[in-house]
C-alpha cells in the first residue's frame, strides 16, 4: 500500500500487477505460468476482435472461449472425468488405471470466468478492449479477488482501470470493510467450524438427530460467513485501491424463495451465468419447457463449477429442480412469496442442499439427511466430546441474528455522519483487534472456497 501510495498515477497498475503476481506466486508456485498464460491469450484475443468480422471474429471468439475452458477442464475436471470413464469402462471389463495427479492452481474457476466475461463483452460490443497489456493484466490479476472473488467484470471498472482516485473517506470506507470481513471469517466462520467440522467427520453410527441438526446450523452460518467475509475483505481492499467491486451477498437466508436466495447469494457467479450462459440459451423467452431446460443447465454446471464430485452436481440439480417447482407453483397459484412459513421454508430447503455442498460423498449425505428428519436412528450413539461452549454459544447467537435481522445498510458505506463514522471506525476496530487476537494461536484455517 505504501509503494503504491508513493508511486506516480502512470506507474500504478504496473505496481499492482506485479503485487498481484507475487501474490499469486505464493500459492501457485510455478503455476503461476497459467494466470500469465491467461493474461496473455486474453489480451491478444481481445485486441484482435476489433479487427475482425464474420466468420473469421466468430472463429477467433470461439476458440479464445474454448482455450479458457480447456486448463480449466484440464487442471479442474481430468480426474473426476477420468474416473467417471474408469467406472464405465470397468462394467465392460477394461482397466485404465488411477487418475492422474494434477495439481488445482487456486482460484482458476474466478479468473477463467472473468476472461470469458471480458472477451464476450467485446465480441459483443459492449466494451473496447484495454489498450496496453498492463492495464488488462493487472484488472486480470488484481489481487483482492484473484482467488476467491467477486467475479469483478471489466466494464464494471473499466473506467478505474484507466483513472482512479483514492480518497480518504474511501480508504476510510475500505478499512472499516476490511475489518468486518476479516471478523466475519476468523471470529464467526471460523468458531462455528470447530462445530461443524468434527460433526461431520462423526462416524456414521455416532452421529444422532439432535447432534445432525447442530453441526448443519453451524455449517450453514460458516459457509456464509466465510465466503461473505472473503469477499468483504476483498471490496474493502479494492476500495482502498480505487476500485468500486460489485456486491457479492446481501443477507441471503433472509430470502423468502429460492429464486430471491440466488439474487442474494454469490451474486456476481449468478448475473454471470444468467447473462453468459442462460440467456444465451434462450432464456425464458422460448417456452417453459425449454426455460426448465435452460434452468437445469445452469445450475447443473453451477454445481460443477464448484467442484468435480458427485455431491456438487446433485446441489446443483437439486437447486434447479427446485427453481422448476417454484415456478409450476407461481404458474398454478401465483406469486405467494411472502410470510414466516415462506421463509422457513426456503431457508429448510438451503440448509438441505449444504448437506450435499459438504459431504464427501452421496451415501454420506444420504445418510446425513436420513438422520436429520429421523429415518436413520443411532440409538446407542453418545457424544464423546462436548461440541459447544459459551463463546461458541455467544458466535452462534451473534451468527444467527446477523444473518436474519434486516441491515439496510449491508454494504457498510459512511454516510457522512460524524457519529456514524465514528462508531463503524471503533466497532472495525475493536473486530480487528479480537480477530488478530485469535488468528495468534488458532491453526492455519483457510478460506472455504480456496478449493474451488
């Protein structure tokens, strides 16, 4: 921050391009060769559509898409194919062995999808490319949201990219957002993990109703407060840096649908494959039953977009069924989306689908749920260890109404009010101060969607 305070404005996002790869070079080690590969093909496609029309554009925007997408099945996608091909293979009586090791660079399915956004906007005509390969390069690699988000796309901040600004009440704003989002993961994510996660690692005969129910709210909040706080970090850096990134989540287990819990959660992932790939299909403008195909299309590469398992393609499908039996219902009823009893739910069908989102495997989370709604019972499980206590207790409650109670103000930008500012300065404060407290002696717990 200090080099780039310091630095005249044309050198700028040389500096932060830079920043950005070393970054990046922390993690990826030596495959930081694909983000620079990335950089590269991006750019030279971009420039080149311009130049180009008919089947020649056609061709190169094709290609520069299918590129994109092959390292992403390559490094993302070969083993779980590999083994899907291995099981067919088997029942006709051939072996081809294991899958192959291949090493996942972090954060690829971000930055894949922002290429893929940048290249259509300009295929489309709805942006000019960047004119030097600096400016492209560092909004590519921009390092608040290089690996887990938001999906920031370059018309969003085309503009910053070329002129910014960093004023005080903006870095203001961006430390207060940095802190909450750091509180948010290390005092709130995390503490309700150290619930979840060994609940979920129970065996499966030791796992009861009541202990079913406990590990899956913990999980529900921690997942949410994880991603949310990643990517309250990442704004608040960015607007430190100039930059105004998009919302990524606005309260979603408020909503009173399935269809408005998509609105809220992950925000950016959802415009993206509604305008790159739902639309594209047809949308909903060629009939229903090609709109519930569309749907599932979507939400059945949602889930994989999140991981290459079993588990991840069946809460993507389940979240697309369920989007199908919204809309038969509004069709044959109308719109009935209000009320507690809508609320809860939506917000009992979310919890369900996280089940898939966190097992391992099917039968696991088949078991999982079994146990929640008493099909499976373990009557001599006893708990060997005691899961909670009060400040588990105290996060757990902090969790849960900061979850559901109505804040207008999500975004946590300074109205100018002097007391206002005070008091969101000393609450980001006091956060900081309690979350740096304990990341000193708690273990290495990285972010939840690193993996993905």
């Amino acid at each position: 921050m200090a080099i780039y305070a310091l630095a005249p404005l044309a050198l700028r996002n040389t500096v932060l391009l830079i920043a950005s790869l070393v970054f990046y070079l922390f993690d990826a080690g030596w495959l930081i060769w694909l983000l620079v590969a990335s950089i590269l093909l991006n750019h030279v496609v971009a420039r080149a559509l311009p130049q180009l029309d008919g089947s020649k554009r056609d061709t190169l925007f094709v290609a520069g898409v299918v590129l994109n997408l092959a390292a992403l099945l390559h490094f993302k996608y070969a083993g779980f194919l590999w083994g899907v091909a291995a099981s067919m293979l088997a029942s006709a009586g051939i072996t081809i062995g294991a899958a192959p090791q291949i090493d996942l660079p972090i954060g690829i399915s971000f930055f894949t999808f922002q290429a893929i956004s940048y290249i259509a906007d300009v295929y489309t005509g709805r942006i000019a490319p960047a004119r030097r390969l600096i400016d492209f390069g560092m909004y590519h690699a921009l390092f608040p949201q290089l690996i887990a988000g938001p999906i920031v796309r370059y018309v969003e901040v085309a503009d910053a990219v070329r002129k910014r600004e960093t004023t005080l009440g903006a870095m203001s704003e961006g430390v207060c957002r940095f802190c909450i989002g750091l509180g948010k993961k290390l005092i709130i994510a995390d503490t309700l993990g150290a619930v979840a996660d060994p609940i979920f690692a129970l065996p499966s005969n030791e796992m009861t109703f009541a202990l079913a129910w406990l590990g899956l709210i913990c999980y529900t909040l921690q997942i949410y407060y994880d991603f949310s706080g990643y990517s309250d970090m990442a704004i608040g850096l960015g607007r430190m840096l100039g930059f105004n990134f998009p919302e990524n989540f606005n309260q979603p287990y408020r909503s009173r649908s399935i269809t408005e819990f998509w609105r809220r959660w992950h925000m950016t992932l959802s415009r993206w494959f509604r305008d790159y790939v739902y639309i594209p299909l047809g949308g909903n403008r060629e009939g229903p039953w090609r709109t519930y195909r569309n749907l599932m299309i979507v939400f059945a590469l949602c889930g994989l977009w999140h991981g290459a398992a079993s588990t991840f393609l069946v809460w993507g499908v389940y979240h697309g069924v369920l989007l199908i039996a919204e809309r038969l219902y509004r069709e044959r009823f109308g719109d009935r989306s209000g009320g507690l009893l809508a609320w809860a739910t939506t917000l009992l069908l979310v919890m369900i689908g996280w089940v898939f989102f966190r097992c391992a495997t099917l039968p696991d989370a088949f078991h999982f749920i079994g146990v929640l709604f008493g099909l499976v019972q373990n009557e001599g499980a006893v708990w060997k260890q005691s899961f909670l206590n009060g400040e588990r207790l105290v996060v757990l409650a902090i969790g849960l109404v900061s979850a559901l109670v109505r804040f207008e103000d999500y975004s946590w930008r300074l109205d100018g009010s002097r007391v206002s500012a005070a008091f969101k300065s000393g609450a980001a404060l006091i956060v900081f101060t309690y979350a740096i407290m304990l990341l000193s002696f708690r273990s290495f717990n990285p972010f939840i969607y690193f993996r993905f």
